[in-house]
C-alpha cells in the first residue's frame, strides 16, 4: 500500500493546520509536511475555493506577513470529512463485529 497522500488529504491537513491555529505559512507547511512549493500551489488552490483566506497582518508595509483563516466553508468541508471519518469508523467496526460472530 502507498504512502502518499491524495491531493484531498493533503487538503484535509492544511484546513485541520490552520484551524488548529497555525496562521504563518511556514508554520503550515512544516505541520503537513510539504514542500514550499507544493504548499504555496496548493494553499492557492485553496483560496481558489473559497475554503481559507489569506491576509496580511500590516497592509501597505513592504515587508507585511502573509496569514492564513479558514472560511466558513472550509470550516464546514473540515466538519463533513470528520463526520463522514467517524461514520466510517463505525461501520467498519461494526462489519468487523459482524464477520467475527459469523465465522
């Protein structure tokens, strides 16, 4: 089995990353484990959708930092995959459950 990521894993990680509290795109990037450029394509993906935000701490300062937020609909993509994980979880336990007291 492959260990890579899907490109919808990669981002379910940097949605939980920023919702954790992880603003600086530095600080993303090492939390998910991705390359520079690989996180700066995919943050834009990102914003693209409508799912995080981007802003800056100090507008019109030359040397202003780059932040991140989530959106209310990346809140919410974040929230369906969680449930849709558990709901999973359960059910695999329970079919589990069900092949063991077959056999």
């Amino acid at each position: 089995m492959s260990s890579r990521r899907s490109r919808f894993e990669i981002y379910i990680d940097i949605l939980a990353q920023i919702k954790s509290g992880e603003t600086l795109p530095t600080r993303i990037m090492y939390g998910v484990n991705l390359s520079w450029k690989n996180l700066q394509s995919t943050l834009q993906s990102l914003i693209n959708q409508g799912l995080i935000e981007e802003f800056n701490e100090n507008e019109g300062d030359n040397r202003s930092k780059k932040f991140y937020r989530i959106t209310e609909k990346g809140d919410n993509v974040l929230k369906y995959f969680n449930r849709i994980e558990s709901l999973m979880e359960l059910n695999l336990t329970s079919t589990s459950e069900y092949l063991y007291r077959k056999y």
